[in-house]
C-alpha cells in the first residue's frame, strides 16, 4: 500500500527556518518523481517543487527558488524541503504528491504557519 507522510511543520516566526520530511513507502520510491505542493485556507493547492528520479534534477515555483529546496535521500525513502526565510505568506498546509501507475497520491499534509 503506498503511503506518503509529511512532518517537520510547525509555528515559526518570519525570517525563520523549517525542514519538512515525507516518508515514501510501497512503491520504488528511488524512481519516483517526487513534489511538494502547499494550499492555503480559501485557496488552491499550489506545486511548489518537483524532483526527478535518480539525476534529482530539481524544478521550483519562481517565488520559492531562492529560499526552499527540495532533495531525497533514496536510501531512506524520504523527500526533503528545507525552507529559509519563511514568510506569512508561506503559512499553509504542506503536501508531498507522487504519481505513479497513472494515480496521483498525497499525505495528510503538515501545517506551517509563519507568523510573529
């Protein structure tokens, strides 16, 4: 059964920091293209960053390039975002998403607020 779950979120104030975690199991996680996704009350969940398989080649949405970073670690079957300078703007609720055999699968999601 395949299962992603998200951790790491939490209440951190602006300027701050956070590393979110997502623990793959029941598929070949090391060949998976892996995102991470966000949605905020009232609205739509937003991609934020995608990496690709073993290259780990990495894709961000413009207006998180320069402050989060998503990476795997294939031996422990775990995504990565490691977020700085977190604005209130960033608070929301946080996805890890893989599509494999033509179904998309999500988390339960880990909440971030940034906020003073």
């Amino acid at each position: 059964q395949l299962q992603l779950v998200e951790s790491g979120g939490g209440l951190v104030q602006p300027g701050g920091s956070l590393t979110l975690s997502c623990a793959a199991s029941g598929f070949t996680f090391s060949t998976a293209a892996m995102k991470w996704y966000r949605q905020a009350p009232g609205k739509e969940r937003e991609w934020l960053a995608t990496i690709r398989d073993v290259a780990g080649n990495t894709l961000y949405l413009p207006s998180v390039k320069d402050r989060f970073t998503i990476s795997r670690d294939n031996a422990k079957n775990t995504l990565t975002l490691q977020m700085n300078n977190l604005e209130p703007g960033d608070s929301a609720v946080y996805f890890c998403n893989v599509w494999t055999s033509g179904l998309g699968y999500w988390g339960q999601g880990t909440q971030v607020t940034v906020s003073s």
